[in-house]
C-alpha cells in the first residue's frame, strides 16, 4: 500500500493526474466554486400579479405564483409572479425553469446546473447541492423564466 501511494505522487504519469486534483481541491477549498447564474429582471410593483399575467399574454407564456419554500433564495423568496415562456431547446445552464417534479404535485422553479443523457439536472439557489435524482426533459418541462415581479 504505501509503495501504491508513493507511486501516485512519483511515477508518471500517475503523479500529474494527483498533483492535478490537489490543486483543484486546494482553489476549491480556498476560492469555492460559484454556479454559474442568468438572472432576469424583478420588478417592485403593487400590481404584480396584473403585471405578470398581461406580460406573459403578450409573450404567449405563462405567470406562475412562487411558493415559500425558500429553495431559490435570495432570487426568489416567495410570493413573486415569474412570468415563463417555452424554450426548451434553447435552455442553458444557469437559467431558471419551471417544471413538473414526480416527487412534487406542484410545479418546480429550479436553476439548470447541468445537461446529461437523461435531461436536466436542477438545484434551488438555497442548495448546496443539485437534485440528482430528477431530471427535467421536454415532458415535464413547463418554461423559462424571463421576468419577475414582486408585490410592493
């Protein structure tokens, strides 16, 4: 064991691959990582649910209602109308989507942090990590957010 792990700090090319990740560790640790975030607009307005459904009529979306569950704070902390249109084919990661979760009867809106095979992992703003046991796919899919309004 220990001539293995001599072996992974001095043979190459072993030792490039493990001096590789210790540096990456190490940034981690010192600098952390932050997710990579496209925020949209949210305006203050006494009329925020008039606003949201007149502008997601003219865009041919949807406004949804935010719960407060916290999980996309401090964008979100409930209460907002978030106005959605359907743009699945042009969802990048760091945009924020409204979708439907089997683990939840109520519509999600989540943060794209990464496409694999299976679709779209999500994660709240609030959480240290993504949900990896969900995906979000063209099926439950339901829009991407591009503008917020918050009652005044």
């Amino acid at each position: 064991m220990r001539n293995l792990l001599k072996s992974a700090f001095t043979s190459w090319p072993h030792c490039v691959a493990t001096y590789v990740c210790l540096i990456g560790a190490t940034w981690l640790l010192a600098f952390g990582w932050k997710p990579v975030k496209k925020d949209f607009p949210i305006y203050d307005s006494p009329i925020a649910d008039v606003l949201a459904h007149d502008v997601a009529e003219k865009l041919n979306g949807r406004a949804w209602n935010v719960s407060f569950t916290g999980s996309m704070r401090p964008l979100l902390t409930g209460g907002e109308y978030v106005v959605t249109v359907y743009r699945f084919d042009d969802l990048e990661v760091g945009q924020v989507v409204v979708y439907r979760a089997s683990y939840n009867s109520n519509p999600i809106i989540h943060r794209a942090v990464q496409k694999d095979s299976h679709g779209w992992l999500m994660s709240g703003d609030s959480a240290k990590v993504s949900e990896s046991w969900a995906r979000v796919t063209r099926e439950n899919y339901l829009g991407t957010a591009v503008v917020g309004y918050r009652k005044t």
